[in-house]
C-alpha cells in the first residue's frame, strides 16, 4: 500500500489496518515454519506496511495533526 493512500484514512483506521496486518504477519511466518508459504515475498510486502503506517502515526502525533 502506497502512503498517500495511507494518508487518507484516520487514526483509529490505522490502527485498526496495524492489527490486521500484525495478524497476518504472524500467520505468514506460521505457514513458513510448516513449509506452506506460498508467496514468501509477502512477508517482507507485509513488513514494509507496517513501517509504513507506523512511521505515518507517529509523524502525526508529532506534528499534532489528529484525524
């Protein structure tokens, strides 16, 4: 997912896309340790979205801006 898309979504969404994607991180690195993992590229995809979105958070709440 590209920032300016995250961009658009508030706070509390967000976060809720954190959860969901902590989730599936840790059923991706299940599936890897079951030697199941279809798409390992995934993982990292998945990663990199989670840096996103949490560098997105916390440059808000540095700037103030509350959505």
């Amino acid at each position: 997912m590209k920032v300016k898309e995250l961009r658009e979504f508030t706070d509390e969404e967000l976060k809720q896309k954190i959860d969901d994607s902590m989730e599936e991180l840790f059923n991706l690195r299940f599936q890897k340790g079951l030697n199941r993992l279809e798409n390992p590229l995934r993982i990292k995809i998945v990663r990199k979205d989670i840096a996103k979105i949490k560098t997105l958070l916390t440059e808000r709440e540095k700037s103030g801006t509350q959505n």
